[in-house]
C-alpha cells in the first residue's frame, strides 16, 4: 500500500512538473500564430477613373450657339468647330447645334480621321470617316443652294486659327439660301462677281486637331477659349 502510494505521488509530481514546464510554452505558440479572423486583408486596388465626359458640346458663346471641342489634356479650354444657324422652324440652331455636337461625340470613340462631302438621301452632306468604323458617317446636312465642300472648307479655316495661336472663331453653317453676301450686294451695283472659293479634292484630316486621347496628335490645339457650360440636348429634342 505505502509502495502504491508513493507511486502515485511521483506520478502526480512529474505530471505537474510537465504541466507547469510544457504550459508557457503551449500558450506562447498559441500566441505567435495569428489566426484567420486576425489577418487583415489588403484593400482591394481601386481602378483609376476614366474620363468619361463629353468632348463635343453645345455651348453658348457669345451669345450663339456653337459646337465646342473640348481635349482632355487642356483642362478648361474649348474649340469651336462651327456655329449653326436656323434652317426652317424644325431645326432652330440649338437644335443644330446639339445633333452636331451628339453626332460628333458618337463618332469620337471610333477615331475621328476626315471631314469629307458626300450625297445622303438627294442632300449633300459633311461627313467624318472613322478608323473602326468604315464609310462616312453624317455630321451635318447642306441647305440647297450652298456648296458641300465649300461649307466643309470653312470649318477646317476655323481649325487652321489654331496653327496661327489666336483664339478660335467659329463658323456659320445652315445659313438658309445663298450665303454669298458680297456677291449679292455685287450683283446689285452691277459690279463683277468675285473669284469664287477654291475647294479642297481631298477630305479634311482631323488628327491635328484632336487630342491624343482622342486619337489626334494635337499639333495644331492651342489658343483655345475658356470652356463654357454645355447645354443639355434633350432640351432640344
């Protein structure tokens, strides 16, 4: 019995022994390994916001309304590409204005390449050919009565301002019957008609005149205006 007794008293000492020894230990591995619930995930990367605002706009300037460029690299600064005027009591010039500006806007993801003229429905038209996208595309129609190419010719002089870093003006189009007032007043005072205007064979290349992120080079984008606040289309609808 004394024999049976000491034997578990050892027992019961090299036990607690054990216990006391092995106890920190267990407790300090416990510690040094986080578990899952204590791991903090990284916040997942935010994607970089793209510029989804309009480059093409209806904007009053100077009391007209006028079809805007506006490149993303120049923060602030608009274009004008040409300004419409009133074609019949259908198509008022605001109503112009924001079809052109919606039509150009459209087309822009495509990559804007060339004004060209073409023939849509008995109409002559301005039109843009795209990289993506083949054909031309209608930007605007020409009133009877005024040539297609020479309307097309006066936007691309008001882009040409630019080369030349003065501010852009932009120019009438849809001016209702002959829009050759000189020769008007010429033929009036029975004066000799002037030269008429050169036309250009080749369509008009736009990528000097449009942002890189727009596709363009950009060489010729400068001396443009302060950006107005474009008008909401649908007003025009």
């Amino acid at each position: 019995m004394a024999h049976t007794t000491g034997t578990l008293a050892k027992l019961f000492v090299g036990g607690l022994a054990t216990t006391l020894l092995l106890g920190p230990l267990g407790a300090l591995g416990q510690a040094q390994t986080p578990g899952a619930e204590g791991t903090p995930e990284p916040a997942p990367a935010e994607p970089a916001e793209a510029n989804t605002a309009p480059r093409f706009t209806c904007q009053m300037q100077d009391g007209r309304y006028t079809v805007m460029y506006s490149p993303t690299s120049q923060p602030g600064q608009a274009y004008p590409w040409a300004v419409p005027e009133d074609m019949g009591s259908a198509w008022p010039a605001e109503r112009r204005c924001a079809t052109i500006s919606e039509r150009l806007e459209q087309y822009r993801p495509d990559g804007l390449l060339a004004l060209e003229t073409a023939v849509e429905n008995g109409y002559n038209t301005v039109c843009v050919t795209t990289e993506n996208v083949p054909g031309c595309r209608i930007v605007f129609t020409v009133p009877p009565g005024q040539d297609a190419a020479i309307t097309r010719d006066r936007v691309f002089d008001n882009l040409t301002i630019a080369d030349r870093g003065d501010q852009t003006q932009g120019v009438t189009t849809f001016a209702g019957g002959n829009s050759d007032i000189l020769g008007q007043i010429g033929n009036v005072l029975g004066l000799p008609s002037a030269t008429p205007a050169s036309r250009r064979t080749s369509g008009i290349n736009l990528k000097p005149f449009l942002d890189p992120t727009d596709g363009g080079t950009g060489a010729r984008l400068n001396g443009g205006g302060p950006a107005g606040r474009p008008l909401d289309p649908d007003a025009f609808r």
